[in-house]
C-alpha cells in the first residue's frame, strides 16, 4: 500500500484528521506560513514585474527539513491547507518547498473537519489554483508596498514605530472622523409628550403618544411650548378614530458570517474579535469529546457566505420537526441573500446538530460554550419558521392633537423559541378592545425634556459591521486590523469604545493631506473588488499592482520634500516630578494614557494618570479616582492609598443613598444592564438588594481559591518533606547497612 503525506496548518486539525484518515495517511503540520517575503527588505522587484523575493521564515527551518524527508518517503502528497485564497498561498508555497507538481491532482479541501468531509476531500483533488493565489500575493505586495515606503516616511516625519496600512490607516480613519463630528455636535431640545389613558374608571391604563398638532408632525423645542401643550391636552375629549389590527412576521437572521458573528459575540458575551476567531479556530480544529476523540464542531469560520448545505438543511430540519413540531418548519428550506463574497465554503455552522450545547458542556472551556451554544443557536433558528405577532395600532384624536398607542403580542414563537436576536426579551404591549368613535378617559398627561445626542463611538460590533458595510478588508483581516491599530496607538478602548489619540489624528491629518486615496473608504473597497477579480481569473495581479504603484510613488516623493517634521502637541500636567522637579506630561501608551518627566532620558520617572471621578471617600475624606489593573482592567480606589485602602470594581456616582447619606455605586452586567447600591455595606438598603448574592457570591469564589491555594501549598511542603525523610531514612538504611559489613 502506498503512503500519503497530508499537510495541515495546525498540529490541533492534524490530530482530528488523523482519526478519519487510514494508517498510510501520515498527517503533518505546516504551522502556517513557511514563506514570506524578507522583513529586513522590501522584498519586491518593481522593475522586474513586481516579482516576490520569498524566503523560508526564519526559525522553521527544522519543521521544513521534517515535511521535506516526510514527502521524499511519501508516494503522494496532499495540501490541505485552508479553503480560503490565504490557504490556497499556503499550499501554493508548499509545493514549490516540498517539490510537488501545482499543476498536479495534490489540492484537498474541507469546509469542516468531519469523517465524511475529509474522506470526500481526499478522494477528490484538484491543482492548486493560482488565480486564488495570485489575489493573495497582490494584497501582500499592496500591504508590502504601503507599509514599506509609507511607514519610513512617518519615522522620519512624526516619530519612530509607527506604521501606515493600506486598510488600517482607513479604519483609523474612520474612528477620528466619527470623533471630530462627536465634537462638533450641538446638542439640541426637545420634549415628548405621553398620555395615560383608560376605556372606563377602573379598567388598565394604556399609554398614546401625541404625534401631531393641526395634522403636522410634533415638534416642541422648549418646556414653555410643553406646558402650554399639556395644559390645553388635559381639556380636550379623547375619541378613537381608526383601529387597525394585523399580523406581522418576524423573520430569522441568517447563519453566521465572520463579520456578524464577531459582532454578536462582541454585543451578547463581550468578546473581543481576536478572542472570537481564536475560539472559533479551536471549535473548528477539533476539541477532545471523551471517547470520540477529537472532533471538529464547527465549519470553517473565515467566510462571508451564507450558503448551507442540503444535508446540513436536512439534518436540522428533522432536529426541529423531533424537538419542537411541523409547524416550526418552512415549507422549503430558507434561502438567504449574499453580498458579493468568495462564497468558497459554507456559513458558519455546527458540523452536526446532534451535538447539542448542553450534551458537549463539560467537555469545552467556559468561553467555548458560550461561541458554541451561539453559533449552534443561531443555525438552527436560522432554519425555523417566522416568529408571528398580534399588532393593533390605535389613533385618537384630541381636539387638533392626534395621538397614537401601539399594542404588540406574540402569538407564535417560530424561531424565537431558539434564538432571542435581541439582549432582552420584547414584551407584550397589550391594549384593550376599542370601538370607532369611542370616548375614553385621561388620566395623566407626561411631558418628557430629551436632548438629541451624537453619533456613539464605534465599539468592536460597529466597527465591523462599517467596514463589511464599506466593503474595507475581508473576513479574515477584521480582527488583525483592530488589534493593529491598538498596538500602534492611534486608538485607545475606553469602556468598549474606540477613541483616537492625538497620534491618531496627526497621521491621520496627514495621509489625508499628501495621500488621500489611501485613506479614501471608496477607492480602499474598490481595490478589494478589484482583488475579487483576479481571484475569479479576470484581471491580471501585475496590471493592478503597476496601476496602483506608479501614482503611489509620485505621491510619495512630493511628500518627503513637501513634509517638514510634525510635533506632536504635549499636554503639560499640574503634577511635579518628584525626582528633578519638572512638571510632568501626559504620554499615550498601548494601555491608555500616563504621566511621564519630559527630562528623559535623563530622568525616567512615570507614573499613572489619576482620573478624578468627583466623589469624595467616606472613609477619609480623599478623592476617589480611576485607576487600572496590572490587566488593564479599570477599578476605584482612594487617592490616599495605601492609607486609606478603599476599593471597589463599580464606578461611584455623585448621587447619594437616601437611607445613609453616602455615595453610591453602579454595577454593570454583560448585557448592558447594571444596577446602583449603597456603598455603606451596612446600610439598611442593602438588606435583601440583588448585588449582596453577587458579592457574597465572589466572596466565597474568592475564599474557595485561596483555600485551594492554601492546601495545594501544604501538600507541596508535605511532599517536599516527605521526600527529605525518605531520603534520610534511606541514607540511615545504607550506613546500618554499612556498618553491619564492616563489624563482619
């Protein structure tokens, strides 16, 4: 029998797929990339058709030097790198390293790691596709071309190790000028006027809102104009007009792709992107299931397709029709629309149905359940009936007011009894049976003072969703591009919102001044459209490269004469150094901003940047002030610590508890919900409060680690000690023995 060398990425995906392979399958990993061009140098030949300088990376040369003598005693060779245009490259470079023919039957590829997936893969391979290949290499040498002769610039213009990107320098982009029209915004008034109503005096109140004036759309800017509203309202005869009554389905959301599943994690269970992708490669590569083995649970994670297979369809099909009813199921299998994508593999789904989230829970990680049961929740609702509800609108009129009460009741969960899209439940609005011409009572008249609001900083969730939206990156690039952006510091996250640094915006300013097509959304898109094109064989990856490069460095050369050097602005603090004196100043750091001496080198003292909260401790009279965890993780505590050793997770408002006089304290939850206490814990208004099981509850979390800490640390000494004895008491053994030869 023949041996078969089958090359993976990861040794976790080649474990799985060594279970589903015979024994004259070897399966080897690549680790990823074992090629790239040079980081000392810029790696492309631009006079010579922009041709690629590849070299081995460096620190794998023994991993290469093991897949070569693999493949040398091997009769075949099989790549399966990933199915995307990055796994396609892969394979590509590990046919030209391993000496197989790419126009040889030696590509395989699986959208899930499953014993039917690999075992079809393997009898079905093809040459390895270079259009895929060539629309990887022209993003490398574009991001090669930008990163290397645009960062250069900013070294020597604003400050060394910063970088410019072709798509980061956008998505930074993006975030300042959302900031910049925060900070322009003008805050404007207005009110809203809601009534409470009644069919007859003792039957439940309903709320209308008053929507129009002499059939004009409300609009009042001032309380004089809301009081005058309110007063006449309380005058007039409420009588209903128009009831309409009328069943409205709610539809499901299709299955994931990357983007949307990095922004439900991020919304639903505060996930980073980069945690997201790395859970998902562990779900995909394959985890231990008990006897199983390792077992691959989800489809591959990098796609923006939201195609599923007819058996996938089926499988789960039959899964609702056993644990629900027929009436949960569509006639047909829905069919969901797709952007323009790849389309290369399947949407992210469960590789089986049968492994229910609560069946494999103790087999994953915390944080593993929580992507599972998401990823398996949402595909299965995807495949459900639409959730139907029960709507009556009602108008009344009121003289020349006409107000408007809304009523809403689910009368059929369809998909909902899975997945909830929302963070919390909808609830029913429920009015009661009204006739035309009806009169009915007012009972209260609430005005309501709002003032409009800017547009939100991006959190992780928006920001994706902008840059799928725009067309910037593709599904595998989202979560690289923030954690770039991050690292350089042109962004910070404060409290999951994205802001931008001074730096930020000094770079920023700057690319958009000398080259604007390179933060330009529309143009950044359309070199990802143009980068579809050579993938599907249309273009040509050199046309585009010479396209873009030629104006590029014309660009580049006006702007080295034309840029002088770029200070950027420090801001001074009111805080002397201790050490030399010098009043210190405020640096940007990975982490968040901090007071540095502007003596350096000479002086090097730092420290962190205080951030007065405005609420005074009641233990000692100090400022209460922000401070940041060796994590990176915000907490509160006194300014005169150690002194005073008040601390606390929750922010301190400036409102005081009613019961004891003293401040309190916000508690936040996952879903967006939070809570305020007392901080006197032994204020009466604490008795009975939600927040008392939580802390009690981290308390004895607390106390069982250290005790588990405490009795892991005697076992050590007890070991340690027991091992001291049993060495002294053979050392013992062996001079009784000794003693014993001698006296014979």
């Amino acid at each position: 029998m023949s041996k078969v060398l089958v090359v993976v990425e990861s040794p976790a995906k080649a474990k799985t797929i060594e279970k589903y392979l015979g024994k004259n399958y070897v399966v080897k990993a690549s680790m990823g990339h074992l090629r790239d061009l040079p980081k000392s140098q810029f790696g492309i030949d631009v006079e010579n058709n922009f041709s690629p300088k590849y070299i081995n990376i460096r620190g794998k040369g023994d991993l290469i030097k093991s897949l070569k003598s693999a493949a040398k005693s091997a009769d075949k060779v099989f790549l399966a790198s990933d199915p995307d245009r990055e796994g396609e490259a892969i394979a590509w470079h590990l046919a030209h390293i391993l000496n197989v023919d790419e126009d040889e039957k030696c590509r395989i590829v699986f959208n899930e790691i499953t014993k039917p997936a690999i075992q079809n893969a393997v009898k079905s391979p093809r040459p390895i596709n270079i259009d895929r290949v060539d629309a990887q290499q022209a993003r490398r040498m574009l991001d090669r071309i930008v990163g290397y002769k645009l960062s250069p610039l900013l070294w020597r213009k604003v400050r060394k190790g910063l970088s410019a990107g072709r798509v980061q320098s956008v998505t930074v982009k993006l975030i300042c000028d959302r900031e910049k029209e925060i900070q322009s915004f003008i805050s404007e008034e207005y009110w809203t006027i809601d009534t409470k109503l009644r069919e007859k005096v003792k039957s439940p109140m309903f709320d209308a809102e008053l929507i129009t004036i002499d059939g004009e759309k409300l609009a009042v800017n001032n309380e004089k104009v809301a009081t005058e509203i309110c007063d006449a309202l309380e005058k007039q005869t409420f009588v209903v007009k128009e009831v309409k009554k009328r069943q409205r389905q709610r539809k499901a959301l299709p299955p994931f792709i990357t983007s949307s599943l990095q922004q439900d994690a991020s919304r639903k269970l505060g996930f980073t992107s980069r945690k997201t992708m790395m859970l998902a490669q562990q779900l995909y590569e394959g985890l231990e299931l008990g006897r199983k083995g390792p077992v691959g649970l989800i489809t591959y994670m990098r796609t923006d397709s939201t195609r599923v297979s007819d058996l996938a369809q089926q499988e789960v099909r039959d899964y609702v029709n056993a644990e629900f009813s027929a009436e949960y199921l569509p006639e047909k299998p829905p069919v969901y629309s797709t952007k323009k994508s790849q389309d290369a593999h399947e949407a992210i789904r469960p590789t089986s149905i049968i492994y229910t989230p609560d069946s494999i829970e103790k087999y994953l990680s915390k944080d593993q359940y929580k992507l599972y049961r998401l990823i398996w929740e949402r595909f299965v609702a995807s495949q459900m009936a639409p959730a139907i509800y029960d709507t009556l609108t009602i108008q009344i009129s009121a003289g020349k007011y006409g107000l408007k009460a809304t009523g809403s009741q689910l009368k059929f969960p369809g998909f909902r009894a899975v997945y909830i899209e929302s963070k919390e439940q909808d609830k029913d609005v429920t009015l009661p049976e009204l006739a035309i011409d009806q009169v009915i009572k007012l009972q209260k008249v609430l005005p309501k003072q709002h003032f409009t609001e800017p547009p939100p900083r991006y959190n992780e969730a928006s920001l994706v969703k902008t840059l799928e939206e725009k067309g910037i990156g593709r599904p595998s690039t989202y979560s690289p591009i923030i954690e770039t952006i991050l690292g350089r510091g042109y962004v910070v996250r404060v409290d999951k919102k994205f802001e931008p640094t001074e730096l930020g915006f000094v770079v920023v300013d700057m690319l958009k001044e000398y080259f604007e097509t390179i933060v330009d959304a529309e143009f950044t898109a359309g070199l990802e459209n143009q980068l579809d094109e050579i993938a599907e064989g249309k273009i040509d990856k050199n046309q585009l490269l010479e396209e873009f490069y030629e104006p590029f460095a014309k660009t580049l050369e006006h702007a080295e004469e034309a840029i002088g050097h770029v200070e950027l602005p420090e801001e001074i603090s009111d805080i002397p150094c201790e050490h030399c004196g010098r009043m210190m100043v405020v640096k940007q750091g990975r982490y968040g901003k901090f007071l540095a001496c502007p003596g350096f080198p000479e002086c090097r003292n730092t420290k962190p940047l205080l951030k007065d909260t405005g609420v005074i401790c009641t233990k000692c009279g100090g400022a209460i002030v922000e401070r940041r965890s060796k994590r990176g993780k915000h907490f509160y505590g006194c300014k005169n610590y150690p002194e005073c050793d008040f601390v606390s997770w929750d922010m301190p408002l400036k409102e005081n508890c009613e019961v004891c006089g003293a401040f309190m304290l916000k508690h936040n939850y996952k879903n967006g919900r939070f809570i305020t206490y007392c901080s006197n814990e032994e204020c009466t208004s604490r008795i009975d409060h939600p927040i008392n099981k939580e802390l009690e509850k981290n308390k004895k979390k607390t106390q069982e680690q250290a005790e588990k800490k405490e009795n892991a640390d005697v076992a050590l000494d007890n070991s340690k000690k027991s091992g001291k004895t049993k060495t002294t008491q053979k050392k013992s053994t062996k001079k009784t023995s000794r003693k014993k030869a001698e006296e014979k």
